[in-house]
C-alpha cells in the first residue's frame, strides 16, 4: 500500500491510497486508519476486486445488509 496526500484544508486531507494486486483493502485501510489516527472518514474509490462483499446500514431493521460479489458482471 503506498499513501499520499494529495491536498490539505485545515484539518480536512484528501489522501490518495493506493494498493497492489492481491492486498487486502479493508485490512490496508485499517492499517492506514489507524497509523494516521484516522476518527472520521469519508472514502471514495476505484478499482477492481477478485471477489468483494458489499455491505451498507438498513435503517428501518437497525442491521447491516452484505452482499457477497464474486465474479464481474457485463453492464
């Protein structure tokens, strides 16, 4: 994983992260999160993955929902 911070505004950066072929992302962004004392963060990202769960909060039954993704579909 190699970082960079692409910009600065008051306590507010924006950070490129970048990873190699076959490292763990959320195992890298933890590691990022945690090196820089990271409390609050908003991602955006590119990429590809071999194979990805896909997760978000559901409000209404107060659990998370995952999605298990694991091969490319043609849009």
């Amino acid at each position: 994983m190699r970082a960079r911070t692409l910009h600065t505004d008051g306590e507010q950066r924006t950070v490129a992260i970048v990873l190699s072929t076959g490292e763990e992302a959320m195992a890298c962004l933890k590691a990022f999160a945690e090196r820089e004392r990271v409390t609050a963060a908003q991602f955006t990202a590119i990429g590809a993955f071999d194979d990805v769960t896909l997760g978000y909060f559901d409000w209404t039954t107060k659990e998370y929902r995952r999605y298990a993704v694991d091969e490319q579909r043609p849009t």
